[in-house]
C-alpha cells in the first residue's frame, strides 16, 4: 500500500457521525485543502470516522479532486473496529 498520511485528529469533527446528508456533504468539501495539499505532491493520503456517510461522499470526491490537479489515483476503503466501535477508513494509492 505505501505511506499513507492520514489527516484524522485535527478537527473535532473526526469522529462524528452527522444526522444529515447536508452536513455530511458540508463536512467532506471542507476537507479539500487538508487533502488537496497532500495529492498535489503524489502523496497517499486518507481518512477514518465512524461515519460510513462520511466515506460514501469521499469516495465520491477524491476522484474528482484527483483529476482536477490532472493526477490518477486508486481510491481504497476498510471497515476496522477499534476498542468496540467500528471505523471507515478510505485511502489513495497514486498512479503516477
């Protein structure tokens, strides 16, 4: 899989699981330049939440986020649990 960076942990939003489709949509745009800084430099980068939404609209996004800065990418996602609860993890693989 390679290095990944992940960019959990530097908004309380991480581990929220949103009542709305709206805010979930609100949520992940937000979350463009955190990602958008690591694929410009062909670095994988992902995210982890308890909120399946949450990874639904990402593996919408990066696509096009991807071909925005003229990049190709493999959009991978996990299911894990942790201490009890289950986490959504979604990740990109750089093809070059």
């Amino acid at each position: 899989m390679g290095k990944v960076i992940w960019i959990n942990g530097n908004h309380k939003e991480d581990n929220r699981i949103f009542d709305s489709e709206f805010e979930v949509d609100e949520w992940t745009r937000a979350l463009y330049p955190d990602f958008v800084a690591f694929l410009s430099d062909h670095t994988n980068v992902g995210y982890a939440t308890p909120d399946e939404k949450v990874i639904n609209y990402l593996a919408s996004l990066f696509p096009q986020w991807a071909l925005n800065l003229d990049l190709k990418v493999r959009v991978c996602t996990a299911k894990i649990e942790r201490n009890g609860q289950i986490i959504y993890k979604i990740w990109t693989v750089s093809l070059g």
